[in-house]
C-alpha cells in the first residue's frame, strides 16, 4: 500500500538523462525527500544542458555525480559504490538514447556504467518524441530491457514540447512516485505472492468500432487503469488474463495479454478466458457499434449529402459475465464512469449489471480522467461504500487488488 513508511530511509539513485522532462525530477526530488527517501543523484551531460547540478544537487543536498573518471569521487565513491549503496535506481527521463545504449550493454560515461553494473532493480520513465518512440529500433529496445526485467513507468501521451501529439511525453512526478512507493510495497518488497492460485480476468482500453477499413468509432480511455490493475494482480501471483482494447500501453509483465479490438471480439476474448475467480472489467467498451461495417472505404461524391451511420447495441460484458449462470466467477467487478450523480449512478449501475462491487468514478472533462494520471473513485460493494482519496490510477489499482485479496483470504478463513 502507498503510504508514506513505504519510502522512509529508502535510498534511491536517481539518473537524470538529456531531455526537456528532466525539469520534472526537480518536483521527483522533493518528493521522494519528503516522503523520508534518500536520493542520490547522476547528471548525464545531456541532462545538465537542461537542468542544472546546481539546482539537483541543493534538491538532493548531496553531491550531484556526473563523471565517470572523477578522481575525487573514484577515491571516494566509485561507480560501483554508488550503485550498492542505493535500493533503488530510477532513470528520469530515459531518452532514446540512454534506452539504446542499456539494451546494448554499452558503458560509455558513468550513468551507462552504473547501469550495466548494477545489480539493484531498475525503473526507467521513458520521455522522447513520438516517432522516436515509435521507431522500430526503440521498440526493439523496449522489449529487450523489458526481458532484462528493466521496470517501465509510462511513458503517456500527450501534447509534447516538440508540438507533436503521442505516446512519448514523460510519466508526471506523482506517477513516478507511485511506481517507486510501489515497488517498495510490503508484497512487491518480500516478493511474497499471496494471490498465487487465483484466476483473475481484466478488461481494459477503449473498443475500437469500424465504420468501414479506415474509420472507427472510439473513446478516450487510455487503459492505464486497467492495465495497472492486471499489473497489480499479476505482481501478487494471480494467474491474470488482460483482455485489452487498442492502446499504447506496453503489455505488464507476467500477464497474459489478449489484444482486441471490438466490443464483441472483447466480449468473445473473455468467455475464452474463463474460468476465473475474479473479473474485473475496467474497459470503456463502446455502447454501439455501426450496424453496417462498410467493406470498402466510404467515399465522398461530390454534391452527396453526408452519410448517415445507424448504431447498433454493443454486448455488455460485464453484464454478461455477472449473469453467467454456470462458471460466474465468484467476484465481479466493475466500473462506473459518470459525470454527474456519481454514486447514485454507480449503485443503479451495480444492480443493472449484477456485478459484486463497482467502482465509481468521475470522468467528468475537468476532472482529467480519462487518460490521466489520477483518479478518485468510490469503492461500492454490497456492505456500503468507501471513499478513496485522489491517488495515481497505480494506488488505485494496488487498493483494490488488496481489497479482493482481503475478500478471498477472510473467505478462506470462514471455510
Ligand atoms: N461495460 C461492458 N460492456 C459494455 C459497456 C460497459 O463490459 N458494452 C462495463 C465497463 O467495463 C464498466 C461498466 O460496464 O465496468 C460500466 O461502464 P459505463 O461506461 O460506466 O456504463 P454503461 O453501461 O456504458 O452505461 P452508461 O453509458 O449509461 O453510463
């Protein structure tokens, strides 16, 4: 669970690369302080053209390190001490660049060596230009640290400082903290797995509904919510199927990842899936679908009037799967995302679908939700409802996992 004991005396070694976002480890810095961690430093060159040592190191109140054959710091601390001395190591922002270089093994200056000669765990919080991102080179380097057990927070998408719109832009300092407080959770810490045996099954993203081969109807989830939960789930031990909508997002290690794109392929992905002990279904599944999908691209004649699309009812998954009358799982949960009357909404919701516990949240435009970092949600199960504070979609993901675990183990207990 997030709470402030999780980072106290934690000691993080944090390595700041060359990009626009590393203004962000400034806020990063001060935060992981006041939550009672300390941090440590490495300023790549292309990182000090952005923020200054000056600047990181009255943060950090240490000496920011940045050379590799510092004579100094050598007879000090080497690079090998820096990195046994530290629990944690964080790369904010990880620029193409760095990301290269560390799914090569290269050892050019002291942030690369540190990294290839550390045995702590790594997180990196990607941040560069969307085709940069895109780039088949980076993916390939993505999913070749991923197999190295490198930890991913992010990255999101976004506007970017390069005036270009996607997947890119850097996680925010309050998701970062998230991922690290998460890492050092009591579970994620003693490596204990207590949901080991558990069947769980997780929907999430958008749908995408075809209008005809180049045009679809579709929502702005981003799947981060869902996605969190399943990465969650699967940190604890469960057996956890992912049945996700288009995203950007990479697949959370140790999950089975079911990659759709329709509400009723998700529909038939989850039937698939079954059995489980546990559903949870986080998808913004599109309500309707356009009853005619069209098989070749819809033209524009010119003087023809604009074409008139009849929408059709989607399947609902998580009434179907609620209604189940033989292999329901034994708890299911959903989400209501309203934007007015929230709760009222979501206790209706709850009856409507027939599922155990639903989550409510407000997805209302001010709120930032939908695709954001944060989220506050209402927990209303059968016995009442409970009020979570605004926390990162990560915590919210953690704090449910370990209401379910609660769930399962009292139980347990009664049987
Ligand atoms: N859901 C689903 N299949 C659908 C529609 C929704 O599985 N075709 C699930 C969502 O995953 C979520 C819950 O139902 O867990 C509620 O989704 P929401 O969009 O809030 O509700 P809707 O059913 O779409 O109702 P409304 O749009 O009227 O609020």
């Amino acid at each position: 669970m997030s709470d402030a004991a999780t980072l106290r005396n934690r000691r993080i070694l944090l390595i700041i690369g060359g990009g626009i976002a590393a203004y962000k480890c400034l806020e990063l810095i001060r935060r992981l302080r006041e939550k009672g961690a300390g941090v440590r430093a490495i300023l790549t060159a292309a990182g000090a053209e952005f923020v200054t040592p000056l600047s990181v190191g009255t943060l950090t109140g240490d000496k920011v390190f940045r050379e590799l054959f510092d004579l100094t710091t050598e007879a000090e601390i080497g690079h090998i001490e820096l990195s046994r001395s530290a629990d944690l190591i964080v790369v904010a922002p990880a620029t193409a660049d760095l990301m290269a270089k560390m799914a090569a093994g290269l050892a050019g200056d002291l942030a690369t060596t540190v990294l290839l000669a550390t045995d702590k765990p790594v997180l990196i919080a990607p941040a560069m230009n969307v085709r940069m991102w895109n780039h088949r080179a980076t993916q390939r380097n993505i999913e070749q640290l991923m197999a190295d057990g490198i930890g991913f927070i992010g990255p999101n998408e976004g506007d970017m400082a390069c005036g270009e719109f996607g997947p890119g832009r850097m996680a925010e300092p309050a998701e970062i903290l998230a991922a690290i407080e998460n890492h050092f959770s009591e579970f994620a810490f003693s490596g204990e797995q207590p949901l080991k045996g558990l069947r769980a099954l997780v929907t999430s993203g958008p749908t995408h509904e075809p209008i005809d081969p180049v045009r679809y109807l579709a929502n702005r989830s981003s799947g981060k919510q869902g996605h969190a939960i399943a990465a969650a789930l699967a940190r604890l031990g469960a057996d956890t199927v992912l049945v996700s909508g288009p995203t950007i997002l990479p697949d959370p290690p140790g999950v089975d990842v079911r990659r759709v794109e329709t509400a009723r392929e998700m529909l038939a992905a989850c039937e698939a899936a079954l059995p489980a002990d546990v559903a949870i279904c986080a998808a913004a599944v599109a309500d309707w679908r356009v009853d005619v999908d069209a098989s070749q691209k819809i033209k524009k004649e010119p003087g023809a009037s604009a074409p008139e699309l009849r929408l059709v009812e989607n399947p609902d998954v998580l009434a179907t799967i609620s209604h189940l009358e033989s292999g329901r799982p034994e708890l299911v949960i959903g989400f209501a995302a309203e934007t007015e009357k929230v709760i009222e909404h979501a206790i209706a919701k709850r009856k409507r679908k027939g599922c155990d516990w639903i989550v409510a949240n407000d997805v209302s435009p001010e709120t930032g939700v939908m695709g954001g970092e944060l989220n506050t949600v209402h927990l209303i199960t059968g016995g009442g409802q409970e009020d979570w504070p605004l926390l990162p979609k990560q915590a919210v993901a953690e704090r449910l996992v370990r209401r379910i675990l609660t769930h399962f183990t009292e139980k347990g207990s009664r049987a």
